[in-house]
C-alpha cells in the first residue's frame, strides 16, 4: 500500500478550511490511507490524467472527518439493478433506520417489496451491501 505524499496532506488540510470554515494542522491528523486508484479503460486511448480526481468531505458520527474518492460515492448512488433505489439507500435504511435485514429492507424501507419479481431481481444485490455494511460498521444482522 502506498504512502500518502506529505504535499497531498498539506493539500487537503489547507482546502478543507472551505468545507469546515475552520483551520486544521498536521496535530489534527491521526491517521491517512493512499489506496491505488482503480482506472477504467474507456478504449479511448490517452492520459489518465483528464479522469476526474474529485473527493467529498464526510463527517462521521463520532466526528471525524474522511475524504472519500469521487469514484466511491459514484458506487453508493448507482441504483440496484432495475430499480429506482440506490445502493445508498440501503446502507441508510440499516445505519440510521433500524433495518434488520434485507426483507425488512426490501419490504418496509422500500416499495420493491411490493412486486415480487423486482424483490427477486434485487435481492442479492441488498445482501451484498448488507454485508458491506455489516463489516464495514461492525453490525449484527439478524437473517
């Protein structure tokens, strides 16, 4: 895993003033992770240097603050596959909704429930992001 360059830190703690209006040190850092950037092949040929290296702020409950990669949040709003829920929003009805499990999921946090076939169609699919969560979050969730 690569280390995260200094100018990169020195970067982010002189632009996150605009998002917090508050100045930040290298004393209120306590921890950076530098992943490799996944790139994909459009058959375009050329640099990837024109490929958006856009970031967001997210603030967690306890505080503290991530920088989350453009591509990241692009996951989190894809939409399940042939339906009009985000992959966000099954990771919002278990975080701050008090979801269960996916039937609770499928059936009351959302109205896929409704028709059986796109119950069907989606239901791996809120499985994987349970687990995403489950692990990510630390959460027990009842089958």
């Amino acid at each position: 895993m690569p280390e995260t360059p200094e100018e990169d830190i020195d970067f982010l703690l002189h632009n996150i003033y605009f998002a917090l209006e508050q100045s930040l040190s290298r004393d209120d850092v306590i921890g950076t992770f530098t992943g490799l950037r996944l790139l994909i092949d459009s058959g375009e040929g050329g640099s990837t240097v024109d490929i958006s290296r856009k970031h967001a702020l997210i603030r967690s409950r306890d505080g503290a603050f991530s920088v989350v990669a453009q591509a990241e949040i692009a996951r989190l709003l894809q939409y399940l596959y042939g339906a009009d829920v985000t992959r966000a929003e099954v990771a919002f009805a278990l975080t701050h909704e008090g979801a269960m499990n996916a039937a609770d999921i499928l059936q009351r946090r959302t109205r896929l429930g409704l028709v059986k076939d796109d119950a069907s169609r989606v239901d791996w699919e809120v499985q994987e992001i349970i687990a995403e969560v489950a692990e990510k979050e630390n959460y027990v969730v009842i089958s």
